[in-house]
C-alpha cells in the first residue's frame, strides 16, 4: 500500500505557472536570490527577475541555491520596476500592514487566486522589497494591490526567502486546485492593458489635470494617487485605455485653444 504523504501530487499546471513572475527588488545579499530561487522552484515555478540588486550573483548565491542555478542563469535583470512589470496584467506588491500604504491589501491565498485569474492573459508578478526596507512608496505605487503575511506581531520580521517560499507555496495550491479551460480568443482590444499601457495613461492624465488647472495650486500628489487607484480597480481593457487617452487628448487640445497655445 502506497504511503500518500511520499506520493508526489499531479504536476501543477505549467501554463499557468510560467505566467508567474517573482520579481526581487534592489536585493543587497546575493545569497538571499540563490535562496529564493531554490524557495520558487520548489513549488514549480521558475521565472525569477532581478531589478537593480546591489551586487551581482556570486559563489554564495549559487551554492544557497542549491539546485536552482537554472533560475538564476535565466534571470533577467532591469534597471526600474516599472520596466520589469511593462507588460504585466497584475502586479501585486509584498509588504507589511500599513495604514499608509493606500493599496487592496490581500492575504497570500487571496493573492494567489488573484495572480491566477488574471494569468490566463499575460504575465503576473509578485514583487518583493529590500531586505531591510522593502518596496518604497513609489515601487509600490506601480502594484494593483498589495501582499501581507501575516506573521507574529511580536517577532515578524521574514527572512526575504522564508517570504518568497509562503507566496510560492500559496501560488502552488492555486495552481493545483486549477481546472485547465478552454482556451479563450478575446480580440486584441478586449485583452486586459499591459502596465506599460495603464501608466502611459496615468502619464497623460497627470498633465492634462496640470494642463486645466484642475489642482487650483494644491499638490497634485493625492488627487492622483486617489484616480490610480480607481482606475486600477477596474481592470482596464486595451481599448478602454485608448478611449480615455483619446479624451484626455481632446481636453488638452482645448486647454490650448483656450490658453493660445494652439490654434482652433
């Protein structure tokens, strides 16, 4: 009689997790990427990227990562995060519980079903800060929503792999609980906007508020982390987007008929 607890379970679905990205921000000890890397692979996946760590890969990253060294031989590494998630349909960003942080904040089983629903149409990331001091306001304000785990209160500081192996473990359950479905044809315009996309309008956005004077000379900084958020919530299409851009564009055009910058 088999012993179910040595049975290996079926393979999770390797379509899904290939969409997964961990993404590690300006780690400062390479022995800590070897560990995450063995900590994904673990639990199936294996698209780790690297934004701007502080020291390249070294023995010590390859000896911790004890068997994963496919991981960081394939691992990309980008200057910024908003060029690691350019064409991601969901960011979500790991962090303590904050009252300042103005984000959805999920549980890790929360944040796998979310990673999960959206894979189906494009990359998705989890995305963890420096060891000491985590993602900054600006890193996090690039998330849809952000990741708490909810560690002992008195003593919850995580080892930045012991974090990435319980987001890899829940991602791991989701993506064995997964049924494969039909694939879907949406028509490129239906596809959820890339991140890429969503912060180009963001871009705009904040200059045609400047543009009519909508600020009155108040600080610009919350009416805009107010509309991201919002729109962030509503999951824009490709062609949503593209109808916001093409309303912004005409209000711009006005504000400078209006202010003699361009002529009717």
């Amino acid at each position: 009689m088999s012993d179910p607890l040595n049975e290996s379970p079926a393979p999770a679905n390797p379509g899904l997790a290939a969409q997964v990205r961990i993404i590690l921000v300006g780690t400062q000890h390479p022995g800590n990427i070897g560990a995450a890397a063995r900590a994904l692979k673990t639990m199936g996946l294996s698209q780790l990227v690297l934004v701007a760590p502080e020291k390249p890969l070294d023995d010590d990253a390859y000896r911790r990562s004890a068997g994963a060294e496919d991981v960081l031989d394939a691992a990309p590494v980008h200057a910024t995060l908003a060029e690691a998630v350019a064409d991601c349909r969901l960011v979500l960003g790991c962090t303590a519980r904050s009252r300042r942080v103005q984000l959805e904040q999920l549980e890790p089983d929360q944040a796998a079903q979310r990673l999960l629903g959206a894979a189906p149409e494009g990359p998705v990331a989890l995305v963890f800060g420096r060891e000491r001091t985590g993602l900054t306001n600006e890193e996090l304000q690039l998330c849809h929503a952000s990741v708490h785990i909810p560690s002992d209160p008195a003593f919850s500081s995580l080892n930045l792999a012991a974090a990435v192996q319980v987001l890899s473990y829940e991602v791991r359950l989701a993506l064995l609980a997964a049924t494969p479905a039909a694939p879907a044809t949406p028509r490129p315009d239906e596809l959820p906007a890339t991140h890429e996309q969503v912060e180009g309008f963001f871009a705009q956005l904040a200059e045609t508020l400047e543009e009519i004077d909508f600020h009155k000379g108040r600080a610009p900084d919350s009416a805009m982390r107010k509309l991201r958020r919002l729109f962030l919530r509503t999951d824009l299409t490709v062609n949503e987007v593209r109808l916001l851009r093409g309303i912004l564009a005409d209000a711009q055009r006005m504000a400078r008929i209006a202010t003699g910058r361009l002529s009717p």
